[in-house]
C-alpha cells in the first residue's frame, strides 16, 4: 500500500517538472534574444548555382541588418538548410525549420518546384515562406479552390507576366512572327512559361510552328534542334534552367541557327555564356528581376558591397534574395513582434511600395510581388541592358 502511494506520488512529480519544464522552454523560444529566419535553399544538386548565389544575398543583408542593430533590439539568426535541389528534401527541410528549429519563417526555396513541395509543410504548420525567384503562377494558389495560400509568398513577379513580357518583346521590338519553344517537361518553372508565353504570343498574332519537350538532365538537343531548323522560325523560346540554356544556344550555333535565342530569369547566371562559348552567347535576350546597369544609386551601391564581399558581379539571384531579407526585416517591424508568425503573414501581406535593390515591391492579393521586369541581352557572354517592361 505504502509502495502504491509513493509511485502515485512520483508519477505526479514528474508530470508538474515535465509540465514546468515545457513551460520554461516555451519561455525562452519566446523570449529568444534573436530573430530565427529559416533558409531552405538547393545548394548542391542540379541547380546549386542558384541556391548559393540566393544565400550571398540573404547573408548579405542579413549581415547589414544586424550592424545596424538588427530589428527591434534583436539580431538575425540564419537557420541553413540545403535542399539538394530536391523537392523531397525542400519539404523535410521547411517541416523541421516550422517544427523542431520554430523559425519565425522560412526564405527560400528558388525553384518553383522546390518551393512548391516547401509550401506544404508552411500551410501546415502556419509558418510564412518567401521565395525571392520562384515564379510558377500555381505557387501562390490552392489548386482545388483558386484561393490564395495564406502563408505562401514571393519577392518576384510571376510566370504569367515573364511569359507575356517576353511574348510583347518577341513581337515588338525583335517584330518576329514565328516562334519554336523549347521547354523541359518534368520542370514546373519551365512549363509554366512555355504555356503562358505561347498564349500571349499567340493572342499578338504570332504563331507558334514548333513545341518541343525535353526529359530531366537532357544533354544532347541536336535532334530537337534539327526538326526545330525545318521549320524556319523567326526566334526560339527557350524557358529553361542554366544549364540547358548554355548548352541550347552552342548546340543551335553549330548547327547554324542564328536567330533569336530567347529565355526567362533561368538564363540569368554566367554559367549560361561559359557552357555556350562566348562566341555564340549572341543574340540572345531573357527577361529577369535586375540590371546591373541600371544607375539608381540604391542598385550601384549594392553592387559596390557585394563586389567587396565576393568579388564577382552580382545576378538577379543575389539581388532578390538581398530584397528578401530586407523585406521580411521591413514586415517584422511593421508587425511589432519578432515571435508572431500570425502578426508576420499579415504585415507581408500589407506591403506596399517597398523600395528594393530590384525595384519597388507590392505584395498584391495573390502574394505575387508586382514590379517591372528587366530584359538583358547577351553579347560575346556579356549581359548588357536592352529594356525595362512594367506591369
């Protein structure tokens, strides 16, 4: 009897210091004397090229912030994931930043594929994730309803508006007819461009004479390339990754295509010209989210900072992540509270006409950032402005 009423008695005990140490832990996450942002970010796999650049940005302004005080008497701290360029991993990664590491919210992914699969465990957990480049028009969107995901967001303009600017400078200012597309079928990032580029240059009067659709990790374009040739087009769209936009443009070349090889912000890296040759890095021109040669002062002296940090030339990945920060820094002071995911959704929500390095950002009711795109035209590999293009 007296056995009984002792291990009553412990059970009790532990119960209270489990419960009281819960308490204290609760406690301290919300008394934290740091603000933690997850990074969920492909830094090794198929597209690292853009996760690493995107986490110079994001370590860039991270570090700006953090000298100048941090965000309401508290310092940034970077939780960092790598992702491996895979959509399985992207939505491990954002379920332990929500859960186990309890970020106040997620940055990243780039890809729209990624970010996509990441989205899941934010709507979830009701934890806020920011993509600075994911562009697929689904992101933002719940497919069986049409609503807007509440915690899904993005610093860059979608495919709806990169397909359409493309499709107007096709038309206008390159005044071509006929277009061939090129997409990768198993990328989300590359059919959403190729759909909505062909409507609106359809919807122009342009005409579509060839569609073709390439498997993952493709290498070899020849044979796409000869049956594209056949059908003389005026230009080729080619809405794909870095990767197979360098090897696109050298596999046209010699095959002796010499029209306009034309892309979105995937072509934005200097991989696209060093896998082409610069030789045949002509003609081409895609649209992204920045100009290097864009001489607003804000612009020029963020390039001037990343150069000292990194000594190369800072790309649309860099810049946009570099807005990211600067922009969630900005809703976290309007929402008053550095423990608040709730406070933080809505105040991301609310901005309006935030100044960035990319340009001036407003988050609409789609969670889409409405701003100007840029278009850049390579020549001998070098990127040089050729227009801007606003909403």
């Amino acid at each position: 009897m007296k056995f009984g009423k002792v291990f009553k008695r412990v059970v009790v005990f532990i119960a209270i210091f489990t419960l009281l140490v819960g308490s204290c832990l609760l406690s301290y996450s919300k008394s934290s004397s740091t603000i933690k942002l997850g990074v969920n970010l492909e830094l090794s796999g198929a597209v690292a090229q853009y996760g690493q650049r995107a986490l110079e940005g994001i370590k860039m302004a991270t570090d700006e912030i953090n000298k100048k005080g941090g965000i309401l008497g508290k310092k940034i701290e970077l939780v960092i994931f790598d992702n491996k360029s895979d959509k399985t991993e992207a939505l491990n990664i954002a379920t332990r930043l929500a859960t186990k590491e309890n970020v106040l919210a997620i940055l990243g992914c780039t890809t729209s594929g990624a970010t996509k699969s990441a989205a899941v465990a934010a709507m979830k957990y009701k934890i806020p994730i920011i993509s600075p480049t994911a562009t697929d028009d689904k992101l933002t969107l719940d497919e069986r309803t049409g609503k807007t995901k509440a915690y899904v967001f993005r610093v860059c303009f979608n495919d709806s508006f990169q397909g359409d600017v493309m499709a107007k400078f096709a038309l206008k200012t390159l005044k071509v007819k006929s277009v061939a597309i090129i997409y990768d079928a198993s990328s989300d990032y590359s059919k959403g461009l190729e759909k909505n580029f062909k409507v609106a240059f359809t919807k122009g009067g342009g005409k579509i004479v060839a569609e073709e659709a390439f498997a993952k990790s493709e290498q070899e374009f020849s044979g796409i390339l000869t049956k594209i040739k056949a059908k003389n087009p005026e230009a080729i769209f080619a809405p794909v990754y870095y990767d197979e936009a360098g090897l696109i443009i050298k596999q046209a070349r010699e095959l002796g295509i010499k029209v306009p090889i034309m892309g979105g912000d995937g072509f934005d890296d200097p991989k696209v010209a060093e896998k082409a040759g610069s030789k045949y890095a002509n003609n081409v021109y895609f649209s992204t989210h920045y100009s290097g040669q864009d001489p607003d002062k804000k612009v020029q002296d963020f390039i001037k900072k990343y150069k000292q940090l990194y000594k190369n030339e800072p790309n649309a990945f860099v810049a946009t992540s570099y807005d990211l920060v600067y922009l969630v820094a900005d809703a976290i002071k309007r929402a008053n509270s550095t423990t608040d995911r709730e406070k933080l959704r809505k105040a991301l929500e609310d901005t309006k006409n935030f100044a960035g390095v990319t340009g001036v950002i407003t988050i609409n009711k789609y969670h889409n950032a409405q701003k100007a795109a840029v278009i850049i035209e390579l020549k001998n590999g070098v990127q040089v402005f050729k227009q801007k293009i606003n909403p």
